[in-house]
C-alpha cells in the first residue's frame, strides 16, 4: 500500500477511520473513572493516556470534543477537579470494551458492565476493583487542540498495585498482570516483554551490525 494525501482523504469513511486509529501502533487501554457532584459514577475506556512527566508526575490524555450532548467523563472532572486511571486487564477487556457505548444520561457504565466501584480513602473518583494498577488523578489544566479535542492534563496523587509488579528499579512489568493493548478503536493485544536495555549513553553504545 502506497497512499498520497488526496488518496488518503478519498478512502471510504469507516476504512480511513480504522486505518489511521490503528497506524500509530499499539496504545495503552486504560478505564477513566469519575463522580458528579450528585453521587453519580462514570467509568469509560480511553487509549489516549500518555506520561508528561516525573517531577512533578503527571499524566494526559486526549478527551473527544465536547457536542452540545456532552459525554459524562469530562463535565465531571471540570466540577470535581478528580479522576481515576486503571489499566485494563485481560481479565476484563470485554466489559471495559462495552463502556464506550452511549448511555443515556444517568445510566451507570459501572452497573451495566458489572464492574465494581471502589473507593479509597477519601479521594473522590471511584477506581475500577478489578483493575490491577489503579492511579489517582486531580486535573491540572486543559489545553484545546486545533480538531476540537481536548488535552487534559492532571497530577498523579495517588497509586495502587501489587508491590510484586514492580522491580528494584521501579519499572513495572506488565505481562506479569497480563496488560494490554488497544490498536484501532476496537482490537486488544496482549503485551510480553520481550527485552530490557540499559539508559543509553554515547560511549556506551554497541557496534551494530
């Protein structure tokens, strides 16, 4: 396949949809949870989060644009400033899969795909119970993008997983959960490790062949 721009624009709808979701590779599949000001939970997947940074440690992702029927997801962390990021597991990718869907307003992602809601300490978003890595996230800034997306930006407050996940060096492995992966909008790839290199310096590269 050889496409020019004009041949890319002229692709039938749902096939360029499906081809340029699915070019970039391989994203990480990760549930979004909120709460509304009256109580009511929201949970949907994304596959848009990406690290800012370390210090301090903050995370993004992309939100869709905002119609004039705007999804649950982001009403909800501009009201409350908090959210939860949970990895999604193969364990559950089907259910995670099924919050994408639009539900009518007020109707729970949580109840209809029969995960569970939990609640840790006093953070106000609700975390996925099911998911293995869980992190506590409180907005920071929103930044619009020229398609009509939003970059929402937020500060890591607070993270839970199971201590034998993580090594000495505090990189965490995610096949021994069995993490996955999203490429397009809807096919899921399990994740094997296949390697570890060192922080690459200069004098200390390979002679490659």
């Amino acid at each position: 396949m050889h496409l020019n721009k004009e041949e890319i624009e002229g692709l039938e709808r749902s096939y360029k949809l499906n081809l340029i979701n699915s070019i970039s590779g391989i994203k990480p599949a990760n549930l979004i949870g909120t709460r509304s000001l009256d109580g009511k939970d929201n949970v949907a997947i994304f596959s848009s989060v990406v690290h800012l940074g370390s210090s301090p440690a903050q995370l993004a992702f992309i939100m869709r644009p905002q119609t004039e029927i705007p999804r649950d997801t982001y009403p909800n962390i501009m009201e409350t400033g908090f959210y939860t990021i949970n990895h999604v597991s193969e364990a559950f990718i089907e259910k995670a899969h099924y919050t994408s869907a639009k539900l009518e307003k007020g109707d729970c992602e949580f109840e209809r795909m029969k995960l569970k809601p939990e609640y840790i300490g006093d953070f106000h978003a609700p975390f996925v119970k099911e998911s293995p890595v869980k992190i506590g996230m409180k907005h920071s800034e929103s930044i619009p993008l020229p398609n009509g997306c939003i970059f929402v930006i937020g500060s890591v407050e607070m993270i839970i997983c199971p201590d034998d996940i993580i090594n000495d060096l505090g990189q965490m492995n995610l096949e021994s959960y069995a993490g996955i992966g999203i490429s397009g909008l809807n096919t899921y790839y399990g994740l094997t490790k296949l390697d570890s290199f060192p922080y690459v310096r200069e004098n200390e590269i390979p002679e490659f062949k």
